[in-house]
C-alpha cells in the first residue's frame, strides 16, 4: 500500500471501536439466543468477524502489526436450513488441474482417437492438435474420477477440489437447470462438503513436525532419566565391589 493510501491512527483506533461494539453485540445476540441456529447470533457472528478483519488490515497497514485473531474465510458455510428430509439432492463437484505437460495431454488423446477410428466408436471430434480439442476428446472419453485417479497419465497435475452436497425439496425437471448449472447454489442448503487442498497437506505436515518435536523431546528426557538410572546402578555397583571393613576389635 502506498504511503499516500495508508490509514491514519484515528481510522485504526476507530475500527478497534467497531470492534469492541461487535463484540459487545455478538455476547448480547449469544445471551438472548433462541436456539442452536438463532439467526441474530449468525449475524453478529458475521458482523464480529467482518470487524475485526477491517481492524486487523488498518492496524497491518498502518503499525506493521497483525492481531491473534484468526478470522474464518469465505468458504465457511451458513447454518443449514433445507429440508429435514430432502427428497432429492445436487452433488456438484469442481476439481481443479494444471495443464503440467501438454505433449503427454496430446498423445493421450492421439491414441484414444486411434483407438476409436478403428473400432468406430469415435465421438467424431478428429485427432486433437491442440490442448483445448485433446481436453474435449479425454474427457468426453473417460469418466471424471478415472481423469481424476489417472491425472499424472494424461500430463495433469492435481489443483484443489471439493463437493457439495446439497438439498433439494423435488427432484429438477429435466434440462431445467442445464443453461446455467452452477448460478443457483444456496449454501444454506448444502448437507455436507469435501474439500481437498494442498494448504491441508501444508497443515498436516506442520502438525506432524510439531509432533516430531514432541516425541524428540519426550525420547531425549527419556534418555537423560535411564542416563541418571544408570549411572546410579552403577555407583552402586562401585559401591558393592569395595571391600567390607573389618569391625573386629584388633
């Protein structure tokens, strides 16, 4: 950000202000809640987190400091409010690749339509001399999760994805839907979701280098108690090998 586009200390004491007031709000609306899903607690969830996301970014641009807060991002999703018992349901599913290798891409795709030239069973599309026509023939020829399983093959390389699985009170009459497939999501409907991600692999493996620590450090006080354990054996043992003294009266 430029200096000239920098907040002042006043607009960033006023947006801790908003702060303080959202979250006055927000214990108000959990206290008079009427329920799990009481919307007014929704609300000034929302309201809370969009605060403190405004502070957060006017007292970064400002300061160079950043709040312990950790405000959730768009993906999270609304209380859901479809049907108890829905008697249908979507699945819409995105997968994301990066075209890593567009000659392995083309040659696929050269063999499938050789393949079906000799057999006639070809969707008529020609041998593919360009990513776009080798991406049409593929996957008109092979189902999404065998491209999805066999990405590496077809010169892919996996991106994000996730599925949805959404609520519906009837059943879609066909081609209802098929103009625009993806403009009418409510996610407040939606049963359930997959997400899949590299920044979950990115968090998993942080965790286990946190635990990677842990256990080094309990296996090195482990080994510092059998050290003590064993070096006082064997000053006992040193203290055995002495030879008794002799209480006789000379």
């Amino acid at each position: 950000m430029s200096d000239a586009a920098q907040p002042t200390a006043a607009e960033v004491r006023a947006a801790a202000e908003a702060v303080k007031t959202a979250l006055d709000r927000h214990l108000a609306a959990v206290e008079r809640r009427s329920g799990d899903d009481d919307p007014a607690v929704y609300e000034a969830f929302n309201q809370l987190a969009a605060a403190a996301e405004a502070y957060d970014e006017l007292l970064y641009d400002h300061y160079d400091e950043v709040t312990p807060f950790e405000i959730p991002g768009d993906d999270a999703l609304p209380p859901y409010t479809g049907p108890e018992e829905p008697n249908a349901i979507s699945v819409l599913i995105r997968r994301d690749y990066a075209v890593a290798e567009p000659q392995r891409l083309l040659a696929q795709a050269e063999r499938v339509e050789a393949a079906d030239a000799e057999t006639g069973t070809g969707i008529g599309a020609g041998t593919p001399d360009t990513v776009h026509g080798a991406l049409g023939v593929l996957f008109g020829e092979f189902e999404p999760d065998e491209i999805a399983s066999r990405h590496k093959e077809f010169g892919l390389e996996e991106g994000d994805s996730t599925l949805w699985v959404t609520a519906a009170d009837e059943p879609a009459d066909p081609g209802d839907w098929l103009e625009a497939p993806f403009e009418q999501v409510d996610p407040e409907r939606v049963v359930c979701r997959f997400d899949v991600s590299a920044v979950f692999d990115d968090e998993d493996e942080e965790l286990d280098e946190d635990l990677a620590d842990d256990e080094d450090a309990e296996d090195l006080e482990s080994d510092l108690d059998d050290d003590d354990l064993g070096s006082g054996l064997d000053e006992q043992d040193d203290d055995e090998d002495l030879e008794p003294l002799d209480t006789t009266d000379r």
